[in-house]
C-alpha cells in the first residue's frame, strides 16, 4: 500500500482557507460548502450512489461504476407537492435497489425535518416509489388491507438469500413496536415478532432469509412510561430463539453495572462500560460469550466519544473487528478479525494521521469498498477500494468550492472544572501561533448533542473575523456516555454555564487567546446558554449572540412543542431539575436583566415552535425597558434557525458587524496585525 499511499497523501495538500472579510459570495460557499455526499456502492459493487447538492437542493444519482454513467436520478424542491422536499437517507436494498428518505425545508437548528417517508429507486431508473409513509402501511398494502402500521421504521438488515424483502424494526404511532419483514414490490408487511411495550431500541443478530420467531435472536431497551427521553432510565431484554424476554445485567469484576449494548451477534453481546460512575470516567467495550455465559473487558478506550463498533459476524462469529472513537483526536482500534476491510482502515488512518477515516459504503463480499478521510481543516474527500487490485483510487472530493484555500484546524482541548469533572472540547485558533479574540461556542440541545471533530463552516467563518473558536463539551452533552449527559441535568443555568466559562477562562491562562474580547454564541440551548452566560458572568463577557433562544425558563417549559407530549413533560422536569416557580426564575435571563453588563444581538424566526417567537418579542421588549445595549432580527417564515440562503446570508452579516463595532482597542489591534498572513 505504500506506493498508493504516496499519491493519496499529495491529493490532500490543498487544504482550505478562507479570506479575513466574507463578502455574500463568501458566506453563500461556506454556509453551503458540500457538493457530493452520501457516496455509497450497491451490495454487488455495480453502482454508486451519490447526493450532488445545488443551490441547496439535493439530487440523488445512480451510476454505473464500470462507466461511471449516470443511470437514475431523483430530484425534489423546485415546484409541485415536492418543493418543500429534499432527497435524503440513502441505504441499498439489494443489488438494483437504493431506499431514500425525504427531509423537509423547515429551519431546524442542526438540519431540516424528516418526514419518516421511505422511497425506493431502481438503478436502471425504471422504478421510484413511496414504498412508506409514516401514515401507515397495511398488511396487504398492495390492497389496502389487514392491520395497519403506523409510525416509523428503520433498516434491520438486507436478506442475501431473499433479496425481495428486508427486515425492519416498526416503531408503532401509539401501538406496540414490531420487528417486522416487508416486500420490496408492493411494500407488504408481515410480522416477525411483536415486541414489549415501551421497547426503545433494538438489536438483533444476523439472518439471511425471512426468519421465523425461533430463528433470531433480539436485544431491545425498554423504559417506563415516562421515562422514554430520560438518559439512564433504560432496562436491556435479551430474546434467545424466540424466548421469553430476560433482562441482561453487566457483571463483570472491577465495574460498576450500568452499560449500554451495541451490537448482538450469535455468540457474543457488545456493549459500552464504565468502571465507576464518575461523569469522566474511562469507557471500554466490554463483551458477553453467551456460549460461556462469561464476560470480559474487551478494549480500554478512555474518556471518548465512540462513534462506531463494528463486528465480524458477516465472515466470523460477531467478534470485534474495529472501533471508531473520538478522544484527542479520531481514531480507529482495530483487532484481529476475518474483515477483510481492517488492514485497509488501518493503512488510511496511519496516513491520514489525525483524520477521520470511515467506511461509508462496502459490497457484501467486501471486495469493494469507499472510503472517507476528512479533518475540521479539510471535507470529505472519497476513495475507491478494490481487493482485486488490493490498491484505492481517489474517487470525488465533497467539495471544489475550497481547493485553493488552506484552513485552520481543530484541536482537543480539556481541562478539570470545578467539581473535578473532565471538560471536553475543541479550539480552532484563527491563526496558529498568534492570540486572537475567543467566541465560545455553546452548542444546542443541550443534552445529546455536542461539539464534535469535523469541519465545521461557522467556525472557519469566525476564524475568517480574526476570532479563535472554543467549543466545550459542558456537562450534559452527548458523545461521552449517560453519566456526563445525566451530569448535567438540573444545571442548565449554574454548572453547565459555569463550564463554558470555566473552559474559556482555561483557554486565557494557557495564553492560546487574545482575552480583550470574549464573546458567547450559541443557537437553541446555546442562545439560552449565551443569555444566562451574560447575567451569570457578567464582568467575563464583552458581548453576546442570540440565535433561536429561549429566556424565561418557565414559559419554554410550558409553550415548547417539546412538551406536547407526556414524556416530553417529564425530560423537561428531569433536565431542569424540577425546580421550584422561584428556582426556575433565579436561572432565567428574562428575569435578570438588571445583570447583563455586555452587548447582545438577538435573531430569532417568527415560526418557531420549539424555542417559540414569543419569548424572543418579550426580551426584546424587556431589553428596551431596562435599557440595555442590543441589536435584534426577526426573520419571517423561519423556524428554529434560518433555512433560506438570503436569511442565513443577512444572519452572518449582522454577526460580523456586531463582532467588529463590539471590539475594544486591543482585539482590533490583534485583528490588524493577524490579517497580514495566512492561517496555518
């Protein structure tokens, strides 16, 4: 692989850059910057598959790999009942067919809705079908007949020896979830095994062919009522041939009990563990022999987030063949296994140092596979690997729109807060080797979301004002397992503002940063996170931006469509910590005004459902009354967080402009001086 890795190595030396002042042509590449994504190849490796994006609209295409001629297309959001609709999910089926989904173009703070609808496309182009819609599918779809199913459903797996049907785990509408097969002509439903009520998740081993009840083995999460939203709640149900359900508890020497399982093969159970309780502590893959009814520490990861675990079973016996995770940087633990693609991860991740390498898409046999390779500093580029040739060949960059440019990158930046706890985080400097201005970036949620590694166009965009980016991952944010998340629940307002201070103030006292500004930002929680980082640390911040926020706790709780349902009732009651009228107001903006020392700007869509418009008109009003110093935009017809490209456009103007009439002497200064050189 030496020789290939050469060429591979120079095909990544443009990376990316962007100029100090984004102009609109600037903004419009950065806040739509991917060309190509979703590559993917057919189970026989006949076909790509690919998502071309144009003018922030998606077309899905099929080609033929041999000839790399385009045989099918899809293309939705232009006119008609699909305007508002965008290709989305792909996942092949079989040989000759490619499932998609559809998102649509409603603002959504980390990405569009889907709609829970699933289409089929042949690779010939002679089919394209709604094959689901979360209304329901009937028994005998075909002819509308029998039981109706109505909800949402997910791949289980594709079926090599009966490649007419899939196996798919059916999430009921208000009914008790199914493991369940379908018929990939007409969209037939048969039920395999009904499943528990209050079943969360599901795993289940390996098959090849429709299976009866006694021939699969099933793994499922369940949770009271109540408790479906809450981390930590969930109880794990183990079904051997069709058994009765039996609950499957850790017990192994030296941890503490609580685990999380990932994958469920013949022989073995994987899970994540921890040896102790603690928010920060180390987590390893453990593992359960169920022919030795034994368990054993597979693998010691550390304080990661873990991104993928990956078995054998396809040509083994469900053994761990890698591990994808995310520590001080990405990484891939692979073992000793018949995957075949684990010699191939391995040579990519130890030229590409530091990147993420992933598998996005493998033929059945593995004999073909594409690979991806991308950093905070560079998009994906993917490549086509051929066991035949035992060589890869560079296939498409996600992008070109950046190729002359060069980009600072991402780097792990931890530190022990107050209780002791581990932060988690990445600091992008504007420019490596000089101090500039910080903006800490609180990201939404707050809870099972995070900051992760990758590229991420906001933060090169600030980087291009002059301003280094700090990204904490607080307590309460997702990545790092159930304890970290729980950790934060009840401290939306204190101990999780606390750590984003905390971090940034880590920042200053290891002189990587330009402490004559800092500002917060954040959209969603990462508004509220913003708003109350201002009353709570006044004299830290010198200014504040507001996007999709909500500032009186106690009208979110009761107006946000979160809280529609009844469990999403009671994950608010656990995330807020079910504080008392008086407690809620103590940790909401609205109602400490009279603290907020630092300038703000405020943008907030007028259909907002989930951080609803109301609350941000009643700040505003609320600002004006006690005179504060603030800047505010409302955008109409947007949601939670702006989708039209003139909108977002206006948003990071408003931001720049903010960023620099807010700037003390100092931080200009910095600015100046940085703006004569290049980032590295």
């Amino acid at each position: 692989m030496r020789l290939f890795f050469t060429f591979l190595l120079g095909a990544l030396t443009a990376t990316n850059s962007l100029a100090n002042t984004p102009n609109e042509e600037t903004l419009r590449k950065f806040l739509d910057p991917v060309e190509y994504r979703s590559v993917d190849i057919s189970p026989d490796g006949r076909f790509l598959s690919v998502i071309q994006v144009e003018d922030e609209i998606n077309t899905l295409v099929i080609l033929e790999l041999a000839t790399m001629k385009p045989m099918a297309s899809v293309k939705y959001g232009e006119k008609g009942k699909t305007k508002d609709l965008d290709v989305c999910c792909t996942q092949w089926v079989s040989d000759t067919l490619l499932s998609y989904g559809t998102t649509t173009k409603i603002g959504l703070q980390y990405g569009d809705y889907p709609t829970y609808d699933w289409f089929l496309l042949a690779a010939d182009g002679s089919r394209n079908d709604q094959i689901w819609t979360f209304g329901g599918n009937y028994e005998n779809n075909s002819q509308k007949r029998g039981k109706l199913f109505r909800g949402g459903i997910s791949l289980r797996s594709t079926l090599e020896d009966d490649p007419d049907h899939v196996l798919l785990y059916f999430n009921g509408y208000k009914t008790r979830s199914s493991l369940v097969t379908m018929e990939l002509s007409t969209g037939d439903i048969d039920v395999v095994r009904r499943l528990p009520e209050k079943t969360q998740s599901l795993l289940a081993s390996r098959v090849t062919s429709i299976p009866a009840k006694s021939e699969i083995d099933l793994l499922i999460s369940v949770a009271s009522r109540g408790d479906e939203f809450i981390v930590g709640k969930s109880e794990y149900l183990l079904s051997d041939n069709g058994g009765e359900w039996t609950p499957v508890r850790l017990d192994l020497e030296g941890f503490y009990g609580e685990w999380v399982p990932v994958d469920i093969s013949q022989r073995y159970i994987l899970g994540i563990a921890q040896k102790t309780d603690a928010p920060d502590a180390e987590r390893h893959i453990v593992r359960f022999d169920r022919e030795t009814k034994s368990w054993d520490d597979a693998f010691r990861i550390g304080f990661a987030s873990i991104e993928g675990v990956i078995t054998d079973e396809r040509f083994g016996d469900g053994n761990l063949s890698r591990i994808y995770f995310v520590g001080d940087a990405p990484k891939v633990a692979t073992f000793e296994s018949a995957d075949k693609l684990n010699d191939v991860v391995a040579s990519f991740a130890s030229a590409y140092e530091g990147s993420r390498v992933r598998v996005s898409g493998v033929t059945k046999d593995h004999s073909k596979a594409i690979v991806s390779v991308s950093s905070a500093a560079s998009l994906p580029q993917y490549f086509l690997y051929d066991s035949k040739t035992a060589s890869a060949s560079f296939l498409l960059n996600s992008s070109s729109k950046f190729m002359d440019n060069e980009f600072s990158d991402a780097t792990y930046f931890a530190y022990k807060n107050s209780d002791g706890i581990t932060i988690p985080g990445w600091f992008q400097p504007a420019k490596k080797g000089s101090k500039h201005p910080l903006i800490v970036d609180i990201h939404g949620g707050p809870h099972g979301v995070q900051n992760s590694y990758g590229f991420q166009p906001y933060w090169h965009i600030l980087n291009s004002l002059g301003y280094s980016v700090y990204a904490p991952n607080f307590r309460g944010s997702g990545g790092y397992g159930d304890k970290f998340e729980e950790a934060g629940y009840g401290l939306w307002g204190t101990g999780m503002i606390d750590d984003m201070k905390e971090g940034a103030q880590a920042l200053i006292d290891s002189g990587l940063v330009d402490d004559s500004q800092v500002c917060a930002m954040g959209g969603s929680y990462g508004g509220y996170g913003t708003a109350q980082s201002l009353v709570r640390h006044a004299d830290f911040y010198d200014c504040g931006i507001i996007i999709a926020g909500f500032f009186d706790i106690e009208a979110l709780v009761s107006k946000t469509d979160v809280t529609e349902s009844y469990q999403g009732r009671q994950y608010m009651k656990a995330a807020t910590g079910e504080l008392s009228t008086e407690g809620l107001r103590d940790i909401s903006p609205l109602r400490n005004l009279d603290k907020i020392k630092a300038p703000i700007l405020l943008m907030h869509g007028t259909k907002d459902q989930r951080t609803p418009f109301k609350g941000a008109e009643e700040m505003v009003a609320a600002m004006k009354k006690a005179g504060l110093e603030f800047e505010h935009k409302y955008y109409k017809r947007e949601g939670h967080g702006n989708r039209k490209m003139e909108n977002r456009i206006d948003e990071w103007q408003r931001i720049a402009k903010f960023l620099k009439s807010t700037r003390p002497a100092q931080a200009q200064s910095t600015l100046e001086m940085s703006a004569t050189g290049p980032a590295e």
